[in-house]
C-alpha cells in the first residue's frame, strides 16, 4: 500500500509518500508558500507525476485542530470536512490550509480514501478537570479549552519509549518534551495524553522559537493602554515577535543563541534560562499530574540536537530520581531512528532521546483507517 501525506500548513506544504509494505519513504517534498497555497498545492499532483510517484492507494492530511469533534483519525466524507470547517475559528491560519489540500487531492485522486489526522486527537483524553478553563460559562460554550497539539509527535514518542524499553504505554509515566520551534510538553499516563503545555491554541505553555508560550492575560488590556495595541496585534506579536527569538535578540535558532551564550552574551544566557527554566516547571507539574515519572523523552529540533539544553533542563532533578549522564548526553547524534538512553545505571528515572515521525505516524494512521474499509 502506497499513501500520500500532505501536511499543508500555514507557511509551507509539505508532502510525502510511503511504501507501508516495506516502510520506506519514496519521496518527500517542500514546498515554501511564497506563491499562494492553491500553486503550491497544485504542484502536489504533478511533481508527483512528474518523479514517477503519481499512484497512491490513499492520502492522509494532517489538520491542525479537530476541536473536540475528534478524538481519531478519520476517513473523509462531506460531513466531516464541515465539521473541520466547523473548527476554523479555533484555528484560523491552520485548518484552511488542510481543507484546501483536500479538495486539490479529492481531486487529483478521486479514487483513493482519504484521511484526516488530527494534531489535537490524541489529548481528548485529557481530564475535564486538565482542559478547562476557569472562565465564564458562556465562553467555554463557544469552545474555550484546552486542546493541545503536537498530539501525532508525542503519541509517536509513547510507543517509540515503549517499544525502546520493552514496557507496554500502560506501565509508563512518561513526559514527552517536543522542543521545534513550536514546543510542547505532554504528560502521557497508561499510553494516553492526561495533560499537554499548548491550550486553546498554540501560543500557550513552552517559551518557542518566535512565540512567548505562557503570559499573564492582563497584558492585553496595560498594552492597550500604554501603546494602542488591540488585541489582533498583542496577539500577532505573542506568535511572531515573542520568544526565544525576543529575548536573545539574535532570531530564533537555538543554535546561535547558544553560541554567543557560550561567549558570555547576556541576552543569549537569559533566553536559554527562561527557556530552560519553563520547561522544568512543566516537568515538575507534570510529575506531581502523575504522582511520578518514570521517563523523560527529548524530542523535536532542539530536544534531538541540544546536548545543551538536555544537560540544562534535567540538571537538580535528582530529588524525582533522575541520574543524569553528562558523557552519555554528550555524545548523542541521532542518524536515525534510534532511542539512547542517557541516564545513569542508578537512575530510577529513563531520559530518551529520539527523532519524532510526525508523516509516519500520519501514514500508519491513514492505513489503519483505511484498511477498516
Ligand atoms: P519545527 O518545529 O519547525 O519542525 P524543528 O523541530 O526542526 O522545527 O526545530 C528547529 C529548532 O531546532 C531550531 O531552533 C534550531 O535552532 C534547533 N536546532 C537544530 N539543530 C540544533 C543543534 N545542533 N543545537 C541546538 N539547536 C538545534
């Protein structure tokens, strides 16, 4: 079986195809939106044409918010595409996109099931009392909570620390840490999501590349008032203006900041500590949310890269048990799918380090719907 994955997202379209018999992936592609998305999306169907790849038995689309609507991956029928349209406003810049690279395969592929995965499905297990929002009743109506993202990498890093450790999800409390330029970190007990960092959208919880993670909602209304900011803007600038990339000063590759933090820049070393700092506070909530930890998992750009920032976040967790192995940590360079462990042999507490397969996961998704035809 041959599948198709279109990521198509707010700034690029990516796409893959792979050979589920074999696990292989035959082709991969990106496309930077500098040309508007029906182009980029129109040149899917044909460089795959073009490469030889034109033949798909299905084609799975990553959407970004499935609301509360899906806890799934699900075959597309007309009512489900509006009930992704139903979840737009959730998602404005994210879910046009995903519809739009329906409609071109729907298209270029009349034959072949198409699927829908979902970045939020895998945290609708997260407890009532983990996704709501202590706010009027009127607002969490309209569907203001928590829905989390990233949910396809950390249900990824829940077999795959399961699988390296011999241990089924349900023996496990694990802390799955994505840290890209987009970050979250997920608390995954008895194999399913109970609590994640992002929220209603993907501006909450970690510091990211360019976006400020957690704020004091009181900001909105002081910066009304000193510059004339409206919400639109504070927002803009939460997303595109914040971040490690505010804070050093430097952009938002991690790499640079830790360069001129090695050199003594004050700016670079207060970014990686609040970066730094965030995500301890998350781990420690999370462990205290599972009475325990029993894996800390590194994934995502920075988590699979930084032995830095790996050292820097585990440092002073000996009180959960965590033996940290500074040469072991040191010396990681993933080349493929491997898993090291990087912890002591007395520690009670595992710390991985593996790459995240979001398209895999998307594939495996998609044939696993499909085949239930
Ligand atoms: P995205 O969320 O866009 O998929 P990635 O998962 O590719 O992003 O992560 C991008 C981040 O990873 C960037 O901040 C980049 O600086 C960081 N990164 C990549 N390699 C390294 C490295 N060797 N050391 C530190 N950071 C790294």
């Amino acid at each position: 079986m041959r599948i198709l994955v279109i990521n198509a997202g707010s700034s690029s379209v990516k796409f893959s195809v792979f050979d589920m018999t074999t696990g292989e992936q035959c082709f991969k592609s990106e496309i930077e939106r500098v040309s508007s998305l029906e182009d980029a999306l129109a040149t899917i169907p044909k460089e795959l044409e073009k490469k030889g790849q034109g033949e798909v038995d299905a084609v799975g689309h990553r959407v970004a918010h499935g609301g509360s609507l899906f806890s799934n991956a699900t075959l597309i029928s007309r009512d489900v595409i509006d009930d992704i349209e139903a979840c737009v406003p959730l998602a404005p810049l994210h879910n046009p996109p995903a519809l739009a690279g329906i409609r071109v395969a729907q298209k270029a592929w009349p034959d072949a099931p198409q699927v829908a995965v979902f970045d939020t499905a895998f945290h609708q297990t997260i407890p009532d009392f983990a996704y709501t929002y202590a706010v009027p009743e009127e607002w969490r109506k309209v569907g203001l909570r928590r829905y989390g993202f990233h949910g396809t990498s950390h249900c990824y890093i829940m077999q795959r620390v399961a699988e390296e450790l011999k241990t089924p999800g349900e023996k496990l409390r694990i802390i799955s840490c994505h840290l890209g330029n987009g970050a979250s970190v997920c608390a995954i007990r008895n194999s399913v999501s109970i609590d994640t960092s992002m929220g209603m959208t993907a501006l909450e919880g970690l510091v990211m590349g360019t976006r400020s993670g957690d704020v004091d909602p009181g900001i909105f209304a002081y910066l009304n008032s000193k510059f004339g900011l409206s919400p639109q803007q504070v927002e803009d600038a939460l997303y595109h203006k914040s971040g490690l990339a505010a804070l050093s000063g430097l952009g938002n590759d991690m790499r640079d900041i830790e360069k001129k933090a090695a050199g003594g820049n004050k700016k670079a070393n207060l970014a990686i500590e609040v970066y730094v700092y965030r995500i301890k506070k998350y781990i420690g909530a999370y462990t205290a949310a599972m009475d325990g930890v029993d894996v800390i998992a590194f994934t995502g750009g920075i988590g699979e890269n930084s032995a830095l920032i790996r050292s820097r976040v585990c440092a002073g967790l000996d009180f959960l048990g965590l033996d940290f192995d500074e040469d072991k940590n040191a010396k990681v360079k993933l080349t493929g799918y491997e898993a090291p462990q990087i912890q002591a042999a007395s520690s009670k507490v595992r710390v991985l380090v593996t790459q995240t397969r979001e398209q895999w996961m998307i594939a495996k998704d998609t044939e696993s719907t499909t085949t239930l035809l």
